[in-house]
C-alpha cells in the first residue's frame, strides 16, 4: 500500500506577514508545498491529504487542488477552533485552533494508511522524501507502534535573516528517538551553531545534530492514541486558561516514547532545508528554486 502525504496547510505565518503556503516561488508560480507534492510522488506516495481553513476552501481548491488532477489523489480535511471531544468546548478568549497534533487529528476519518506528515511552507528537498517514504512502505501490513522521524541536520536548517525554532533530538544506540526539546532560538555564530537555553545562555551544538523539521512517519494506530491524549490535554486547567496552549505533534510522540508504547526511527538526510521563515528570506528562496531548476533537478514547469 502506498503511503500517504499529510500536508498541514491551516496556519498564518504571522512573522512573515501572509498567507505564505500560497506564495508564488517557483518560475512557473510554484509554491513550496507543489514541489514536496512533486518529491513525494517521485518518492512513491500514493495520495496527498491537506488540512485547511474551511474558510478559504474556494481559493484553495482553484489555486492549489485544481493542478493536482490527474498527477495524484488528493482530499481536503478542515482544522478549526471548536473541532473537539464531546464535552469539551472552546474557552472564552481562544482564537486559534489547538496546534499541529490537533491538526493531524482533523485526518483520521480519511486516512487509512502509513502516512508522513510535513509542512506546507518548509522545502525539505527529495532525500528527506526518499527516506520516509521507503520507511514506511517498508512497514508490514498490520505494523503498528513503529514510527519515524526525519533528523535533519541542524547546520542545513539555518536561516540567514534571524533565528529559528526547532526541536533538537536525542536518540539511543539503535537509533530510536528518545527526546524532542524545542529550541526557539538557534543561529550562527562565529561559524558554529548555537541555541539560547532557559537560562539565556548559548549553548553551542555540532552541526550534524538531528532536529525535527516536522517530517513524521506514522500508521493510522496513531490517530487513536492523539485522541485519547487531546482529551488529557484539554482536561488539564492550565492549558484550557493559556489561550495560546498548543497540542504539537512532539508533546504526543514524548508520551508515546516515555510510556514505551512506541518507538520511532530517526531517519538520517543530507536534504538541506529552506523557507520562508522571515519576509527577507523570500528572495533567497527564489533564487534557490531556480538554481535546482536550472541543474534539472526539477522542471521548470512541476504541473
């Protein structure tokens, strides 16, 4: 069974001021999500799976579904506030939905498969694809409880134009993901990395450390453990009065390791990131795209 692609598309980019997973950065009017669709398909996914606003259905079924026809399946699912157990509701204040596990949760009825998950403005380049996507082909049948991640390394996942947030992993003998901790602020300095701890101090770490780019790798086993967990959460006082409290995908797949109902594979890639973290990271984006095109590693024209 071929695998499928979650493609998480219902998130503002607040710092950089847009709608950015609909941006034009390829020379044909690409977006960054068209060319992680096009590696996936390379890759050998079988269909694409996106969770959206329902408030901008139209648009992106005109812009963004429309040019999919024929290359690959693909369905829509809606992320939205009050999207949530019964007995629960949303408290008075919250105006976002519940973060990226809640996101993923908004997919269970419509994916039956193993199944990665990414982001849809973050250009993770075909190897990171590869690896996932032979990862979870590779599962038997009935194969649940067996995960996996891909690592990026830190030193590929740099911006030139300020800092970025990312989840740094550790891992085990065999590989296994044992913690994800989410640094907020990690740049260059003087050629080495380094990210700002708790205690405002930085801290410097080797370039080839594995960090999560939100590239997961899961079976739909997974959907009922993230829901009987969002309850837990919802059902704690402190994340109900921080309006702000996010259920993200890493505070599920911590749980799941420290129970050991789970293990998940951290899959090495020398694919090196790009995005359009920062306004001013658009240009380089652009011309970075370009460049693969003109080596052919993409066409000019993906769809």
């Amino acid at each position: 069974m071929k695998p499928t692609l979650l493609l998480l598309a219902a998130g503002m980019g607040s710092r950089y001021g847009g709608l950015k997973q609909l941006d034009e950065l390829g020379p044909n009017g690409e977006t960054i999500m068209d060319y992680s669709i096009y590696d996936a398909i390379q890759s050998g996914f079988g269909k694409i799976v996106f969770v959206i606003r329902k408030d901008f259905e139209d648009q992106f079924r005109k812009q963004v579904l429309s040019k999919y026809e024929g290359h690959i399946p693909a369905e829509l699912v809606f992320q939205s506030i009050d999207a949530l157990p019964e007995g629960f509701k949303v408290p008075e204040g919250r105006e976002k939905p519940w973060g990226t596990n809640h996101a993923v949760l908004m997919a269970k009825d419509v994916i039956k498969e193993p199944f990665c998950v990414i982001n849809c403005d973050d250009f993770y380049n075909r190897d990171s694809f590869k690896v996932i996507g032979k990862f979870l082909s590779d599962l038997p049948d009935d194969a649940k409880n067996k995960y996996a991640m891909v690592g990026f390394r830190i030193g590929n996942t740099l911006s030139e134009n300020g800092t970025v947030a990312r989840g740094i992993c550790s891992t085990d003998a065999q590989g296994h993901l044992t913690t994800v901790v989410e640094r907020t602020k990690i740049e260059r300095h003087d050629g080495k990395v380094q990210y700002l701890d708790e205690n405002d101090q930085w801290v410097t770490v080797d370039d080839n450390t594995p960090v999560s780019m939100n590239v997961w790798g899961f079976t739909p086993d997974y959907f009922d453990y993230s829901e009987a967990y969002f309850k837990d959460f919802l059902s704690d006082p402190k994340n109900m009065e921080n309006k702000k409290s996010e259920y993200f995908i890493p505070l599920m797949v911590n749980k799941l390791i420290n129970d050991d109902t789970a293990t998940v594979k951290v899959l090495d890639t020398t694919s090196k990131w790009f995005g359009v973290t920062y306004a001013a990271d658009r240009q380089g984006v652009v011309d970075r795209i370009q460049s693969l095109v003109d080596e052919g590693v993409y066409p000019a024209k993906l769809f």
